[in-house]
C-alpha cells in the first residue's frame, strides 16, 4: 500500500467522553488515532443528561479541525433480545435515546450488540431483536445513522456470534438499509472462526459477503484474543501478543476492501508503563506493506 496508503488508514481506538463528548477527539489525535469509537453517553447508566447545542457544536469543531471519524457505541446495559417484556421496553427507550445521540452527532454508525436471550432459545431472542429493532426504525424515520450489529464470541446466551445470526436479524427488518455490521477479531475468534491462516481469512471474508454482503461492512474491532479458538470467552488482548497473532492483523491492514472502514482497538490503554494506544498504533501501520510481518517482528512483537 506504501506511505500513502498510510496516510489514508482509518485506524484507531475507543476513547473516553469524560469531561465532555468533544473532548474524545483530541485523546484520539494525541495519540495518533484517524478514527475513534466513543460512549455517547455514561455506559453503565440507563439515562444521561440531554445534549445540549453547545456539546453538538463543540464536538463538530473538534471533528472538523482533526478530520478524525467518530462511530458510536451503545451502553452494555441494553437487551433487545431479553424475554422480559419490561427489561425489553427499557432498552428500546434507551437505544431510541443512543440513536437521537448518535444522530445530533452526525455519527455514521452506533454499534451495538444484539442482545442475550438468557434461557428463551436462539429463535425466541432474535424474534425479540428483530421486533424491538423494527419498533426503533419505525420512530427514527429519516435517520442517517445505521445501527451497527457487533458479532459475538457468544459468551453466555449472547446471540451474534453467527454470522447467520445477523443475516437473520437484518433480512427479517423492515430496513435492512439502515443497518450495517462491526466484526470484531476477538470475538470471531472465540466464536471459531480460524483467521489466523491466509486460507482461512480469505475463507471467512467470502463467507461474510456471500452470508450477509462486503456492503454492509461498516467498521471492524481489532483486538487479539487471550483465550483458544472457540472458547466462546470475550477476552481481548494486545495486537499481536495473543492467540490470534499478528498475521491475522497484517491481512485486514492490507487487504484493498477494507481502506475505507474505520478499524478500532478496544484494548487496555497501559501495559508496563507504555500508553498501549500508541504501541498498537504504531504496530498496525508498521503492517501496511508487504513485508509487514518482517517489520513486525523488528518490534519484538512475536509473529504466532
């Protein structure tokens, strides 16, 4: 890709909204982020206070002078896919209230994870998606933000760890134009879909376009993973220092169809003192290129 390719990397991380939602984007250009991933709001609170014309502004002026692009994430609180009708209710009333968030923000994406059916079965849970999915759409008519599904390492009862489960969830909306898809590496994996190997990543990426569409791609997670292939246990870790490896990363840092998708770490942010942020940074633009796995190495990070 070389160094212009670089320059044009959508890469970075998720960065904290304290002290303001604006104040995400100069932590991201601090520490050389292009791209962030940001809470529109506390994530463990259901509710949060109104944003105001003076937050909108603020954060447009600091996206405008960065150029940095910003997706949203939802509160882990939220369960669309729960059987119980008033912990459902409720987090239909807080997902209606991330997507006004979202959209006051210009944020092209709100990531979310589709929910856990906690003993109702697969199909029931994603009956309930669909459904509380289908109610949201109907009172966001006009909205430009696309409700990102997450994939899941299916810990639990999480639903989302197939990818026919976001098939499902998305051809049985009544817009399947308003969404689109976030793939995390760490869950993939502890999910079991092998992306080590350059046969079974170009194998998982045929099987994501002819299962749900290249299309409906519209950002990616990239965190290594502490546990084996299909542990189902969501625990990320550093680029490179996990089971996944680095060359699953020098795969996605290069392939040409993936340059315009934001690409974001949810790593921890210290390690030994280093701001890993940067340290991570650092190790997925050394793998834009050919010799990426050469250079890798070069930084002691162990190629699995």
């Amino acid at each position: 890709m070389g160094s212009a390719g670089r320059d044009k990397l959508l890469i970075g991380a998720h960065m904290s909204i304290a002290g303001g939602i604006y104040r995400a984007v100069a932590r991201g250009e601090e520490v050389g982020c292009t791209a962030i991933q940001i809470f529109t709001k506390n994530a463990s609170q259901w509710k949060a206070s109104r944003l105001t014309q003076e937050d909108v502004s603020a954060f447009d002026s600091e996206r405008s002078r960065t150029g940095i692009l910003v997706v949203g994430h939802d509160a882990y609180l939220i369960n669309l896919a729960s059987p119980d009708p008033e912990l459902r209710s409720k987090s239909q009333a807080a997902f209606l209230e991330e997507m006004e968030r979202a959209e006051a923000l210009g944020l092209p994406h709100l990531i979310m994870h589709p929910g856990a059916h906690t003993g109702a079965g697969e199909d029931e849970g994603l009956k309930n998606i669909v459904t509380s999915l289908n109610a949201l759409i109907r009172n966001t008519r006009g909205f430009r933000v696309k409700i990102s599904l997450e994939n899941t390492a299916g810990q639990g009862t999480a639903l989302g760890y197939s990818l026919d489960h976001l098939k499902r969830i998305i051809g049985d909306s009544s817009a399947p134009e308003r969404f689109s898809v976030c793939i995390d590496t760490c869950h993939a994996f502890a999910a079991g879909y092998d992306l080590r190997k350059r046969a079974a990543y170009d194998s998982f990426m045929e099987e994501f376009d002819r299962t749900i569409g290249l299309k409906f791609l519209g950002a990616m997670h990239l965190n290594d993973c502490k546990r084996e292939l299909g542990s189902r246990v969501d625990r990320h870790e550093h680029i490179g220092r996990g089971t996944l490896g680095i060359d699953c990363f020098s795969f996605i840092m290069n392939d040409p169809r993936l340059v315009a998708v934001p690409k974001l770490m949810e790593t921890p942010k210290e390690l030994d003192g280093k701001d890993m942020d940067v340290e991570n940074l650092g190790i997925l633009r050394s793998l834009v290129a050919a010799s990426g796995k050469v250079r890798a190495r070069k930084r002691g990070i162990q190629c699995v």
